[in-house]
C-alpha cells in the first residue's frame, strides 16, 4: 500500500482483536441457537431440521455479510476483513464465489460421506482374531518372517474400519485443499484493524 497516492497504511490484527472477535461470535451464534430452541419447545417454528438445520441453511448469507460487512464481534473488536492484495473490500462477486464452492463442496462431502460404513460381523471378527493370533503363534521366534505373514494377511483381508476412518479424513482434507487454493487465488484476505 506504500507509495499509492492516499493509500492508507493496514495495520493487522492483533491476536486479541481476533479472539475477542471469535468469542463474541461464538456467543451471538450460541444465543440465536437457544432462542431458536426456546420457541422450539413453546411450539412456536417448529420446523424439519430444527434450529441447526436451519442456521446451517443461512451459513453461506453469513458468510457473505462477515466478509463484506463484518461480523457484531467484529465490530466491537474494531476490526476488518479486506483482501490482501489491494487493502480493500473483497470485491461482492469474489466473495459470492467462494462461499458458493465452500457450499457445494460440503454437499459433496456429505453425499460422499451418507454411505453406510462397511462393518464386521461378531463371527467375522472372531475368525480374523484367531488367524493373526496362529500367525503370531507360527512365527514367534522368527519376528521378520512374521511381519511378513502378517502384510500378506492383511492385504489379503482389508480391515473395514481403515475405509471407514480413512474416507471420511480424505474428503475433508479434499474439500479444504479445494477451498483453500480458490481462496488464495480469487480472493486472500487479512484481518485488520479498522481505521477510526
């Protein structure tokens, strides 16, 4: 920003300013969730989906509103969302973009995530049980020999629960590496204090 005619120096954050922020968000969010829950229970907008379900609907419009506005703790934090590059307000349609594949890609997610999880039967998992403990019974003087068999075996029989932990981890770093890398392109932005 140096060197611009008028340009005004950005002065970032602190990390107080942020948490103050976080905190102060987290609380507004927590009191609209327990007055949805209030007039849940009075019979009042009872709804599918109930308060999460429908704050989860609103998630992509607050996201556009914190980063074109600014969020209430925000605010009293006297602090600013502006894009890195030219210290300004991201541009409405950048930001739009972004919240937009931020949503699509946790639709995705979750329709890749709603499969049931591959599981074991007792029996199975019994009989399993039994086979690694005769290889380790068979091999229990020759360590190398039994790390051997053991490979083979479970290449052999691929254990259901290591898909079932290591699917879900996969998309998710998926989805963050998509969101992270259109943001650092379209749009990078920085926290910074507000002038005034």
């Amino acid at each position: 920003m140096e060197g611009e005619e008028g340009a005004v120096e950005l002065v970032p954050a602190t990390r107080r300013q942020r948490a103050l922020a976080g905190l102060l968000d987290m609380a507004v969010a927590g009191a609209v969730v327990r007055l949805m829950w209030d007039r849940r229970a009075e019979g009042d907008g009872a709804s599918r989906g109930g308060p999460l379900g429908r704050l989860a609907v609103l998630a992509p419009l607050r996201a556009i509103v914190e980063e074109q506005v600014g969020s209430p703790g925000a605010w009293v934090a006297g602090i600013r969302t502006v894009d890195r590059r030219t210290g300004r307000r991201v541009v409405l349609w950048r930001t739009a973009m972004l919240v937009g594949v931020r949503a699509a890609s946790q639709l995705v997610a979750s329709r890749l995530q709603s499969d049931p999880p591959e599981t074991m039967s007792e029996l199975e998992w019994r009989q399993r049980k039994r086979e690694i403990e005769e290889i380790e019974e068979r091999y229990a003087a020759d360590p190398d020999g039994r790390n051997r068999a053991m490979a083979d075996y479970f290449e052999a029989h691929p254990q259901p629960w290591a898909m079932n932990v290591a699917r879900p981890i996969a998309i998710a770093m998926g989805t963050t590496l998509v969101n992270s890398r259109l943001r650092r392109r379209l749009a990078p932005t920085m926290l910074v204090k507000r002038r005034g």
